[in-house]
C-alpha cells in the first residue's frame, strides 16, 4: 500500500460563503449528502460552487462495501417530507441539475424505489426547469421497482459498477456485477430516451485489461456516460488503495471509452459520479 498521496492528489483547502450557505440549508431541511456522508475530496469546491449531491433514505446503509465511508447497519424510518425538502433545496440553491442518490435499503420492500419516484416528481413540481439525475442502488436486480424510476423520468439514470468483476466479493461483498450490468440494459429497454450512466474506481487492484472489459459491458449494456475515478480511502479500516493511478493513465482510459461510444466521460483522479455532472447535459455550463 502506497504511503502518501503524489503530488496530482494533493488540493488546497478552503472555505467560502456559499459553502456556508449551502450547509446551513441542508441543515435547515435536515437533508443528507454524499458529500459529507462518503467523505467526498470535492465537498469544498462543490459547496463553494453552491452545488450538491442529496443523499436520500437516510443515513445507514443496509450493506458492507469495503470501499464507502457511510455508515453501516440496521436504516432508520423513511421521513415522509424528505421529497419537498430536497425539492425546496433545490429551489434555494438555484440549481439547473440536480443529482439524488442513496443508501441502499434492502430493508424496504422496493428498495426505496417509490421514494426516488416521489423525490424525483416533487422536485419537478417545485422547479420545472431543473433537470434530474439519480444515482440508484440495484434494487436487488427487482425490475417493477426499477420501473418506479424510470416511470418518473429522470434524464440521466445512473448506476455505479464500482469496480471490476474479479474484485467484487472483497469491495461490494453483497452485490453482483452481472446484475449491475443488466439495471443499466433495462433502463435502456424500458425508455431509450434517458440516458444511462455508470462508473468505475481504479487503484483497488484492477488490471488495465479488466477495466477496459468493464468499458465493453457497459457500452453493450447501451451505457451513455461514464465516471473514472482515483479509489481514496476513507480510513485504514476500509479497503487499502493499492495504486495511486497517474493522470496520463485517465487520459488514456477516457480516449478508449470515447472511442467505444460513450456519449461523455469524465476520467480522472478527483472524479466522481457526481462531480460536474452537469457538464455531460450541458457541456458549457462550467466554462
């Protein structure tokens, strides 16, 4: 295990008052991110920029992945008024796109599936204009509670394949990567017209060629958009970052997934799902 960051890795800390502005918000409506709750290395420059990625269905994950630094265990009561508070959220910090993710809740009978359903109308019915990103759990592969979803028309469906086959009983111990695979294809099934997106974590021990036959599986799987990341981990409970992965190796996957079809990929060291998101619908929005 590599003992200290390089110097690609390294970012300069600071604060600002729309960060403020942002967390007293969330505060105010009692809102969760993955922001804070996955130890995110972009929350100050995403909150400075008065942006934020919700995380809904509370706070406890009902699974063990190696990898996350959210909390683990036994999910607290799904909150009822959760929908319009992400939706007056939303409305507050004057957003054009919006990215809703979650714990996964293999507790709940749909997986949290109609929440998404709710969260996403609400934040339709407050902001017309705004267009919608969710990042889903699997769902456990349920395909009517997956329908929940795309019945709500989001314009960007994602889920995160995370890492590759090989490496999936040691990072994602209670997923499956075939079944990961497929939500993407059945979205694809049910409404083409949304666009699908998923990603990957690199220096958790992968291969270039296995990375490279994740890129394949999702194309195959009609995949849009994808996110390629540096692994960071959160503590030395977690699983061990195994290669600090050199930007010109991002570059390098980037330029093999856009030539395989992907419609936008964002590939480097501080990227993840939803950082910059906006930027694969509306391409000039950060220039």
């Amino acid at each position: 295990m590599y003992r200290g960051k390089p110097e690609w890795l390294k970012i300069k800390i600071q604060g600002s008052k729309n960060k403020t502005y942002v967390e007293n918000v969330l505060k105010s409506l009692s809102l969760h991110t993955v922001c804070e709750h996955a130890s995110c290395p972009n929350l100050m420059e995403c909150f400075s920029r008065r942006t934020a990625t919700f995380m809904i269905l509370g706070n406890v994950c009902s699974r063990n992945c190696t990898f996350c630094d959210v909390e683990k265990g036994i999910p607290r009561p799904v909150d009822d008024r959760e929908p319009l508070h992400v939706a007056q959220a939303v409305k507050k910090l004057n957003l054009k796109h919006v990215v809703i993710t979650s714990v996964t809740r293999d507790d709940l009978p749909d997986g949290g599936a109609g929440h998404f359903s709710d969260v996403i109308r609400k934040v339709r019915e407050l902001n017309p204009e705004v267009s919608v990103e969710v990042l889903i759990p699997d769902f456990k592969g349920d395909l009517e509670a997956l329908k929940k979803v795309i019945d709500a028309e989001p314009e960007v469906i994602n889920h995160n394949v995370e890492t590759v086959p090989r490496l999936y009983r040691e990072v994602r111990p209670m997923a499956v990567y075939e079944r990961s695979v497929k939500l993407l294809a059945d979205v694809k099934t049910a409404n083409s017209d949304i666009l699908t997106k998923s990603g990957i974590m690199v220096g958790l021990g992968e291969r270039e060629e296995e990375v490279l036959s994740v890129f394949e599986d999702l194309r195959k799987a009609g995949c849009d958009l994808l996110t390629v990341g540096q692994y960071l981990a959160p503590s030395s409970k977690h699983h061990p970052v195994v290669e600090y992965v050199h930007p010109d190796v991002f570059e390098k996957y980037k330029k093999a997934a856009l030539e395989m079809g992907f419609k936008h990929v964002a590939s480097g060291p501080f990227v993840r799902s939803s950082y910059h998101a906006d930027k694969a619908l509306y391409p000039g929005s950060l220039d």
